[in-house]
C-alpha cells in the first residue's frame, strides 16, 4: 500500500519514526513535506496528503498520516 506522510513543524521531529515504521510494515511512503523544522502551517501539508489521497496516489481508505505538535 502507497501512504502519503505529511507534518508540520511540530511534528517533524516524529516524521521518521513514522516513516520508518510504515516501511516496516511492507508499505511505500509518499513524503510530501515539511522537510526541515522550520516553521509552516500544518493545512498546508493537510492539504498536499488530501490531494495524494483524492488523486488516486495513495491507496486504500487509509492512506494518510499526518502529524502536528
């Protein structure tokens, strides 16, 4: 399964933890962002794993992890 991760800032530092994890599960990870801990606002990144679901790019019903702190 395809899952699409996507964070803020605030949760950027659990990315990879996360990351990893669904790799560990069998799955491929869409990364789209942030990709550092500089500060941007969580809708943005919502938005970019909303689109990967909708477009057909991630699969299943669930296919998207997001995370804020």
């Amino acid at each position: 399964m395809k899952i699409a991760v996507g964070c803020d800032h605030g949760g950027f530092p659990l990315k990879d933890v996360v990351i990893e994890s669904i790799k560990a599960a069998g799955h491929e990870v869409i990364d789209v962002g942030t990709f550092s801990a500089d500060a941007v606002d969580f809708p943005d990144f919502a938005k970019k794993v909303g689109e990967k679901i909708q477009g057909g790019e991630a699969e299943l019903k669930l296919s998207g992890a997001l995370m804020s702190g």
